[in-house]
C-alpha cells in the first residue's frame, strides 16, 4: 500500500495535484484532518481491496497548529505500520499566490476577520513549516502552469520506479528567480554564451548549431565533467538514505543557452545509469 501526503500553500497547486492522481487511479481525499490521519491510514490498511492499493490526501493549514506540530510524529507512527508513505509540499511565491487568487476570485482559507490575504498566507506558510520540513519532495509552482504541472507529477510521482530515486535535472534562468525547490544548483553563467552571437541568439540549447558551438568551448567541456562527476559521488549517497526525490538545477542568464545545453548533456549521461531521471528546461516551457 502506497499513502502520499499532499499539502502546502493554497493556490500552489494541491487540488491539481490530487486531481493528476485521481485520474491516474489513486484514491483521494482532500482536506483530511491531520488528527485523523494515522486512524484512517488503519483502516485503509486492514481493508486489504484493490481501491486502496495507492491512497492520497490532503491536509491543509486548517488542520490546526497543534495537530500540525506533531506532524513528524504522526508520519512516523504511519510508517511504523508497514505503509510507504510520501510527503510532496507544493509551493509559489508569494506575488504569484496573490495574482491568483486575484484571478480566480476565491477566498483564502485563512483570511477570516478582515486579515489581508498576504498576511494569511504568511500565517499559513508558518503553519505548515513542520511539514515542508519533512516533506519528501517540495515543489515550487511560481513559473508553472495547470498542464505542466499535471505532467509534472505524472512525471516524478507517478512515474517513479518504487523505492528507486527519482532525479530531476532542470534549467533554469536566474533572472527569472533560482527555483527554490531544488537539492542543487550550478550556476554556469560563467561560461561562453550564444547570446551574443547574432546567429545563435535565437536558437536553444537543444539546437545543433549550438551544442557545436559548446563543444568547441574548454570552459564548457570542463563545467560539465565537474558537475557529472559531483553528481555521480553524492546520487548513491542520497539513495542509501532512502530519499524519494532529488532535483538538480542549472542555470544561466536567460535559462535558453548554457544551463539547457548542460541540463541535456547530464540528462543523456545520468539517464543510461538510472531508470527515475526526467528533464525540465523551466523558461522554454
């Protein structure tokens, strides 16, 4: 049996999730009360039929500060009953958060008696911390949207081997923000870049005439090797403690040049050795 937690801030992404699960098979409940969780993960467990094989839920701030305190311990005593239990958090900064729910028109769950929304979801972030802590894999939703982000959990939750590592190696651009759910980050601005060469600006670094032009580059032959061979001492170190998830970012400027050629040169090697590797170029999508 399979239990995967799902929580984190409203409006990042939690009901698309568990909706991408239900349709993929799961069981889902949403807005579960955490106090509950360890009774119900009981009863799910003796009921031994088919329909509770993969079983979600989601928990919210509106579990309470004190359930919400003991959230480790909980997960724990669910662990202790032979159930594989995963905790995925989904995030998104807070103007992102504000804009949406400016376009939806929907309450915040939190903004009772007059509060102000950015207050409530700083109040909500600060009642979650035992749970993004803990979590398993955090996943920040700022620059995706409902179809990436359906493809993304097919992707590292669904799709992942059980009890193998699953690897997410993405490019990223830091003028666009460093993607704060990550394990790692290289930064490879330091390298030659296509930009300002009028013939490749407009092309990625998935295009021929730019990997030609990386080859031919010492620098960039050098950065690679350096992070493949870090990234193929710790992969095994991560893996022995059992960790679910592990996301490696690259970026540069823009995220259209160098992190997509290194992302894609490091998905090609990592990918003949592990089953659970996916590639993410975040500004192209």
């Amino acid at each position: 049996m399979k239990l995967i937690i799902i929580s984190g801030l409203s409006g990042s992404g939690k009901t698309v999730a568990l909706h991408t699960l239900e349709d993929e098979g799961f069981y889902c409940v949403d807005n579960f009360p955490l106090g509950l969780l360890s009774s119900f993960a009981d009863h799910i467990k003796n009921q031994q039929i088919h329909i509770y094989e993969d079983v979600a839920v989601g928990i919210d701030a509106r579990s309470g500060a004190n359930d919400l305190k003991c959230f480790n311990k909980i997960i724990q005593s669910i662990k202790e009953k032979d159930i594989e239990t995963e905790v995925i958090y989904f995030q998104a900064e807070i103007n992102e958060l504000i804009k949406r729910f400016s376009d939806t028109r929907r309450r915040h769950p939190l903004t009772r008696k007059g509060i102000p929304l950015a207050e409530a979801i700083d109040i909500e972030r600060n009642l979650l911390l035992p749970i993004s802590q803990d979590a398993d894999l955090c996943l920040d939703t700022s620059h995706t949207n409902v179809h990436q982000l359906r493809a993304l959990v097919k992707d590292r939750i669904i799709s992942r081997p059980n009890q193998e590592l699953s690897i997410l190696i993405q490019s990223f651009g830091f003028k666009h923000n460093t993607p704060t759910d990550s394990d790692f980050v290289f930064d490879v601005r330091c390298l030659p870049n296509p930009h300002w060469e009028p013939a490749l600006r407009p092309l990625t670094g998935q295009d021929p005439e730019v990997q030609e032009f990386f080859k031919n580059q010492n620098d960039v032959i050098d950065m690679y090797s350096h992070i493949r061979n870090f990234m193929e001492h710790w992969i095994p170190k991560f893996a022995e403690q059992s960790r679910y998830y592990l996301t490696i970012s690259i970026g540069c400027t823009g995220g259209q040049h160098r992190s997509v050629y290194i992302a894609e040169q490091l998905n090609d090697y990592f990918r003949k050795k592990y089953s659970g590797v996916s590639l993410r170029h975040r500004e192209m999508e």
